[in-house]
C-alpha cells in the first residue's frame, strides 16, 4: 500500500468513532457480537471465501455481517431513547445486546442448533428481536451500575413459549414491514403475560 494511503487508513482507524452514526454503530455491534466469547460467535460469515468457512467450521455461518448490522439498526432505531442516553458507552450496549441474544439462545437452542429451520437467525428473526430488545431497553432504561439482564430473560422466555419462528408459518414474510408484524406479535404476548409497561412504544424522554 502506498504510504500515504496507509497513514491516511490508519489515521482513520485510530479515530474511527462507533457511536458517530447509527450505521457505524450497528456495524461495530454486528463485528463484536460475532467474536470470540459473545453470542454470535462463529455463526457470522464476515466475508471472503466461503471454502475457508466450510474447512474450518464444517459449513457456511447462517448470518452475513451486513445481514446482523441491518438488523442491529432495529434496535438502534426501536431503542433510540436508550441509545441517546448512551452515546459514549457504545461498550455497555454491546453488553446489553450480547445478553439478550444470549438468552434467545438459550431459551430456543433448536433454532440456533437447526438454523434452516427456524427464521431466529434470517434477517426476520434478527431484526424483530432487535426491535424489542430496542424497545424493552428504552422503557428500562438500564444504567451500567444497576444493570441486571434478569427481567429481559423473562420476556424472552415468554416469547419463546408463546411464538412459533418454524420457518414456514412466516414464509412469504420479508422486509421491515414483516418485521413489524414479528415485533408486534411478540409486544402482543408479553402484555397479556403483563410486561405491558416495558413493551411501550417510546419516542423521547
């Protein structure tokens, strides 16, 4: 590389800003939550040769890198009061997205385990728990010295009790609107199990 491009490139490498938009955001969420001891660890195809994949890992990652980032910006988007509030804590909502997914994973281990089955790890899945993770967030409005993941994993287990992610009931669904549909059926759910107050919609302070 020639010189001065490669000052220039790390010179925005040193200065490179997570939480400066809320793409970059998401793109530095997706990186992160699929390295080595977070959720999505070896289920994320970051691009290149996907022969290299299949050699290390036995197949090809369910999830592409911009797949995971396009669904993180739900959560950026549904949570915006509590992204707001954490601006310069990028760390703390990468914590906070790590546990959620964390959970659905444990509360639905088939869907994780025999992916092609299941839309949790399609870009649906991804985005609408994005979404309600998003939304839940900005009604708890957590803080780093009194966070605790338990009440999320609540909801979560009532959504795994009560939504069916086989692959065929939303065949046919795509998008964000189909999103909203997911989004809105889980919200559904968790008011009649009496999660109402931390579901609600909220759009500022």
């Amino acid at each position: 590389m020639n010189r001065s491009l490669m000052l220039n490139f790390q010179s925005k490498q040193s200065t490179f800003d997570p939480a400066s938009s809320v793409v970059s955001l998401s793109t530095w969420l997706a990186n992160q939550l699929s390295e080595s001891g977070n959720v999505f660890h070896q289920l994320v195809n970051k691009g290149g040769s996907t022969r290299g994949y299949r050699l290390v890992y036995n197949g090809v990652p369910p999830i592409t890198l911009v797949g995971l980032s396009n669904a993180l910006q739900e959560f950026l988007s549904a949570g915006a009061v509590f992204r707001k509030a954490n601006e310069d804590r990028p760390d703390f909502l990468l914590t906070v997205l790590n546990d959620f997914y964390g959970y659905v994973r444990k509360a639905l281990p088939d869907t994780f385990e025999s992916y092609k089955d299941y839309i949790v790890l399609k870009g649906l899945g991804l985005a609408a728990f994005a979404r309600l993770a998003g939304t839940f967030y900005s009604n708890a409005m957590p803080e780093p010295s009194n966070y605790s993941p338990a009440v999320a994993n609540e909801l979560i287990q009532v959504v795994a009790e009560e939504i069916d992610f086989d692959r065929w009931k939303w065949s046919g669904f795509t998008g964000k609107a189909a999103t909203r549909v997911l989004h809105d059926e889980m919200v559904k759910k968790l008011r009649e199990r009496g999660f109402g107050e931390l579901v609600r919609h909220r759009v500022s302070y």
